[in-house]
C-alpha cells in the first residue's frame, strides 16, 4: 500500500514524504516521537480547552518545524513515519495555513 505524508506550508511551499521501503513506525513509538517534538518545539494547544488531539498534534510539530526541519532528511523522515503511526492513516496530508489534516 502506497503510504506518503505531505506538508503545505505556505501556498508554494510543499513538502511531500514517500514512505515507501521505510521501516514502519509502531503507533505507540509514533505517539511519543510527536510528544517529545510538540514538548521540544515549544508547541502550543490550539484549543482553548488545552486538549491536544493526535491530529492538532501532528499540525503544531508541521507548523513549528517550519522549512528548517522539515528539509533535514532525518528529522523529515521521522515526522512523516511518526505522523502516519499515530494517525494510523497510509496517506496523510498537512495543511498549516488551512490548519487542517486530511487522510
């Protein structure tokens, strides 16, 4: 199955990710990747409520990393297979101006 994460930064700024051949990330590994980048990035809820759903979590990290990581192999890599481990979704696209996720 064809599994890719795409990020929209700007109207012209896209990043796409294929995962084909890439080692698959396990849920658990995939949720904790994206707590540790959320913590480390100095990530924000964008609930009044403070709860952070997988898929806010997924945005704010995109939004957060900006072009700077989301251009170095290693950090993107992990991303996108963590991305696509937590949302337990093959094909995952990001949004950040529209703030929004799609599968």
């Amino acid at each position: 199955m064809h599994s890719e994460v795409s990020v929209r930064l700007t109207g012209n700024e896209e990043f796409r990710f294929d995962l084909e051949g890439q080692e698959p990330m396990a849920h658990e590994a995939g949720r904790r990747w994206l707590d540790d980048q959320f913590t480390s990035l100095d990530c924000e809820p964008l609930r009044a409520s403070g709860k952070v759903l997988l898929a806010d979590k997924v945005l704010t990290v995109a939004r957060a990393a900006g072009s700077a990581l989301l251009n170095d192999p290693v950090w993107s890599r992990d991303f996108a297979r963590a991305a696509s481990a937590a949302l337990a979704k093959p094909v995952v696209r990001v949004d950040v101006p529209g703030m929004a996720v799609s599968y």
